[in-house]
C-alpha cells in the first residue's frame, strides 16, 4: 500500500493551519533572550560562584523538586557530580531520548548510569509548577535537559551540549526566557502590548502598560495621512530606555523600536530620523561617503574625518560578497564619531556609532574589536 | 535593514509553515505556540550568523525537533490554566472528532517514529539529512520510518 500514498500531501492535509500571531510577539521574546544571554555573559564570573552554592543546596536539601532518591557518588572528572542508582522499571527508554525525563506518578527519572554534572532546581521561581534543568552525559554523550512539570502534565527542552547554545548556563538562560514551557503571563503581556511588551498602538490610540512611562512623544514622523498615522515614542519601564517608532492604520501597524543603550545614535532625535528614513527606504543621516577603493569622504558639511582604514578585516560585517568597505573616526558637530560603511550590490549599509556609545572605542582598533563584541546582537543601529 | 525588519519579514513570511511543524511534533496548539516562541527566541539570537548562513527556517526546525515538547505521555496532557488569557490568537485543541484519521495516528506514533516522519515524509529531507537533523543513524531512520508508514497505512485503510 504504501508506494500507493502520497504522503506528503496526506500529511500536509492532515496538519491544521493555526493562526499566526503579530510577527512583533516574536520579536520582543528574542529581544528578551538577547538581553538575558548579555547577561549572563556580563555576570559570567559571579555565576560560577552562585552555581557551587546552588548545587551544595541540592544536595543538601533536595531542593523543592522531586529527586531521585539515588545515593550520591563521585565523578572523578567533576567533584560536584552525581551517580543515579537503578529505577523502578517504567516506560522503556527510546534511543535518542535524552536521559532524564518526567513521567505521572513517578516523578523525574534519570536514567540508570547517567552522571549529573550540574543540578538546578526550581528554574522559575514563584511558578506553580516544579522545573529542574540538568547538565549530564548519559554513554559517552553531554546532555542538556530542562524539565518543567505539574499534576497536569510536563514540558521538556532538551540538547545535545553545544548543538544550540555555548554553554549550559546559556542553555538554561535561552529556556527559561518567556517564563517556562508552560503558558507565561510574558506571553499575555505580548498580546496586550504587541511593541515590545511595552505599548499597544491602533487606530484607536496608543495604551503603555502599568509601570511603563511615556517621556516624549513626537507625533506622526512618518507624515502618514489619515487614517494611518505613526508616532515617535522614548518609553521608560524598569529601568529601561525604549526608542520606538510606530504605525498604525485599518489594516494593522507595525513599527520598530530599540533599547538607547544599543543604539549607535547618541540621542532620540537622530535615532528617529534614521529610523523613519529607512521605513521609507530613504538613506538617512550619512556622515560620510564611501568610494571604490574604500575611503570614506565626509558626507556632510562641517564633517572631519580623523582617520580612517579602507577594508577593514571584521568578516562579521563585511562578508566575501562585499565590492567595497571602510571604517573612519570622524568629528562632527562637536562629538566624535564612527562610520562603518560595506557595498553590497551597489547599495551601500552605514553603521554610525557616536563615541559616547562605544565605550572603550577611542581609535578604529577598538571601534571594531567594540562591533566585534556586538555581533551577536546584530551590531549597532 | 536591520535585524527586527529582517526577522520580522521572515518571521510574517514563515511562522505558519514553523507552526505547523511545531503541531505536527507535539500534537497540542498551544505546545506548538511555545515551542515555536522558544525557537524563534533562539533564532532571533542568533540571526546575524544564522541569517549569513542563509540557514533561518533549518535552524528553527533543527531546535524544534531537538528541544521537544515532552508527548509520550498524552493521557496525561497538560490544560493550559482558563483564566486572564485575553485575546490570544491560539485556539483551544480541536475536538478529537474534527482531528483527521492520520493526525491522530500521528500522534500516536513513538517520538522518534514521528520526528521521522514529518522529517522525512512530510518535510521531503533525505534519510541523510533526517540521520543529521536527529542525531541518530541512518538505519535508525529506515526503521522508524518503516515502523512510522506501517501505523500511519493502518490509520488510513480505517478511513
């Protein structure tokens, strides 16, 4: 029978379409984790430290999970190690399956033989539900694992170590980002304030949510006629400066937005003139002009160009695709600047950073060793 | 353009196909709409190496098929809590009456078995590419494929 089906198209026939949600939702989740994994590689050091205490706890005290009630044993390769003992039989363990898992009535099991490396308990606190993330290898292979779980059921995310993240400590930050595997009130808030967990902005107007603050508000930058209508925004929640730039009209909005700290501009103005340039794919402020052979010219007027280094080595921005490049430090309107500019198909894409933005940036060395570090956050805008 | 308006446009571009994915791995919608929250977080992460690589929708799937929503045990499947929800998108699972024949008995399906199929039957990649995407052999794949067609067959010829 089956070189007679067509499985493709019965599989694809059976597989419900479900319905999309703002592309936004998504957007602020992974602003989230990016803040969160800055984090983690900002405190890396304390973190080590927060760990031993964590998992002196655990062993002490069974942390607020249920465990396995295995005696504990030595790894020689990691002191803080554990050995499982054997477990009441239960379901048989699929190969591929990670070696720890969740099951009703029994709670978490490890697999008989793995070796935990490291043990975190209660990953999201103040959750009804009981988390625990494990760092173990299981035949020779590292795992990562990370089990959430109530009366009703269990989530699990689970890897290979370093198939999706650098570390453990990144492994469990990226997974507990958004509040767990179970519905988060992050993900409500999402829906409610589509803009960066922030604010919700519809033809019917703009609502910021409880603890966010409005400091300046420009309206309609786009200069978008009725009944479309944009907004300009500097929005203040937790101690954090948001720059937004928002549409809105009968068929839906969208916008773009950004935390000041990561913003190349030095101040809001200069961030929303670059930002309504390119929603209307205009080129906005260019301090400076690139040529062929990769020197930067100023590219407006009382622009000085202190030094500057055609073809910079920085792959992660200037890729073998790339007919011309540049970087310069220039001084203008009193503050100085960067200008990285790369030509791909004869268009050219200017990162500007002031000075005052790129801390530790004082010459074009470390003005790139400074975008080299950013990379991973996608540079600077 | 900048990392929001590229991922964005991929995100409007490919979030149903993703989501789909997602259901057809876990079987529960509101699953699927965390997994894909979470891989997406991770893409978004990554986006100025994943997007070099041209690799955005490979990458997501990778993560999605080896960061599971945990399914073997559906008797015990969990209901997301009623209350404050708001106006989110997601519906509540279909009846079990309206789910097709062969979605059921892809559910039914071992994890493994299913992560073959919608790979390899669904999805169109090789036995190669679903050995690698899986991290597991490539005759482990041939057997649960084998295994996976033969229950999905039974469901069908009940139609």
């Amino acid at each position: 029978m089956s070189t007679h089906v067509d499985w493709r198209t019965e599989i694809d026939s059976a597989v419900e379409h479900l319905p999309d949600r703002p592309p936004a939702v998504y957007v602020a989740a992974g602003r989230r984790s990016l803040r969160r994994r800055r984090l983690v590689v900002g405190v890396a050091g304390l973190t080590a430290v927060v760990l031993s205490v964590s998992v002196g706890f655990a062993a002490t005290s069974g942390g607020s999970a249920p465990r396995s009630d295995a005696p504990v044993a030595s790894d020689p390769a990691v002191p803080d190690s554990e050995v499982t003992t054997p477990r009441p039989a239960g379901e048989p363990w699929a190969k591929g399956e990670a070696p720890a898992r969740v099951s009703p009535g029994t709670g978490l099991e490890i697999r008989d033989g793995a070796v935990v490396h490291e043990r975190r308990d209660n990953v999201y606190p103040g959750k009804d539900t009981q988390s625990v993330a494990l760092d173990l290898t299981f035949e020779d292979e590292r795992w990562w694992v990370l089990l959430e779980w109530d009366e009703g059921g269990a989530a699990t995310a689970q890897s290979r170590a370093a198939d999706t993240a650098d570390s453990f400590d990144e492994f469990v930050s990226e997974n507990i980002e958004g509040g767990g595997m179970f519905s988060a009130p992050q993900s409500e808030l999402d829906e409610k304030f589509p803009q960066a967990g922030l604010v919700n902005y519809t033809t019917k107007g703009l609502v910021v949510r409880k603890g966010a603050e409005i400091v300046r508000r420009v309206d309609n930058p786009m200069g978008l006629e009725s009944p479309k209508s944009s907004v300009g925004l500097v929005v203040e929640h937790a101690g954090t400066t948001t720059w937004m730039l928002l549409e809105t009209g009968p068929r839906g909005g969208g916008g773009s937005y950004e935390d000041e700290v990561d913003s190349g501009w030095p101040t809001f103005d200069l961030w929303l003139a670059d930002s309504v340039a390119l929603q209307k794919g205009q080129p906005g402020l260019r301090l400076a002009t690139l040529a062929e052979d990769g020197t930067l010219s100023p590219g407006e007027d009382g622009v000085q160009i202190l030094d500057q280094l055609p073809n910079p080595a920085i792959p992660e921005y200037v890729d073998e695709s790339a007919t011309a490049s540049g970087v310069a430090m220039l001084r203008w309107r009193g503050e100085t600047w960067f200008v990285l500019a790369v030509r791909y198909d004869d268009q050219d894409a200017i990162t500007t950073v002031a000075a005052s933005k790129a801390p530790g940036a004082d010459d074009i060395e470390s003005f790139l060793d400074f975008m080299r570090d950013h990379v991973d956050e996608g540079g600077m805008r | 353009m900048s990392r929001d308006t590229e991922f964005t446009l991929f995100v409007a571009s490919r979030q149903g196909h993703l989501r789909r994915v997602a259901y057809a791995l876990c079987g529960d919608p509101h699953r699927a709409e965390d997994l894909l929250q979470t891989s997406l977080a991770k893409l978004y992460v990554a986006w100025p190496r994943i997007r070099h690589d041209g690799e955005e929708e490979a990458y997501v799937r990778r993560i999605m098929v080896r960061a599971n929503i945990d399914e073997s045990r559906r008797p015990w499947r969990r209901e997301r809590a009623t209350d404050d929800l708001g106006d989110r998108a997601t519906p509540d699972t279909l009846p079990m009456e309206d789910r097709s024949a062969l979605f059921e008995a892809l559910q039914d399906l071992p994890v493994q078995q299913r992560k073959v199929v919608v790979l390899r039957h669904w999805l169109g990649l090789s036995i190669k590419e679903t050995a690698a995407e899986l991290g597991i052999g490539e005759g482990t794949v041939k057997s649960h494929s084998h295994r996976g067609l033969a229950a999905l067959e039974r469901s069908l010829s009940t139609r």
